[in-house]
C-alpha cells in the first residue's frame, strides 16, 4: 500500500509540471497567433497554478 502511494506521488510530481509546461507552449503558440484573449489567460493562470503545485504568499514587509 506504500508502494502504492509512493508510485502515484512520483508521477504526480512528474506529470503536473509537464503539463504545465505544454499548456504554456500552447497558449504561447495560440498568442502568436491570434493575440492574447480570455482563454489564453486562463490557461496561463491553470499553468501557473499546477506549475507551482501551491500558492505563493504575499510579504508584507
């Protein structure tokens, strides 16, 4: 059962970062393309939000 969990975390830790990374290939490509839009910036902040795996905390100092 370890082994388990162990295996699904490592291709979690593989996987959303590569996906992240194609998402922003493909709205890079889109852009070019035809311009920044709606979409575009919604897949840009999907991107960002499996690239960095947590949100970032804002310093007040």
């Amino acid at each position: 059962m370890l082994a388990t969990a162990v295996r699904r975390w490592a291709v979690l830790a593989v996987a959303l970062p590569l996906a992240a990374a194609g998402i922003r290939k493909v709205t890079q490509v889109v852009e070019a393309r035809r311009g920044s839009s709606g979409l575009t910036r919604s897949m840009r902040q999907v991107a960002d939000l499996l690239g960095s795996g947590r949100k970032r905390r804002r310093r007040f100092f």
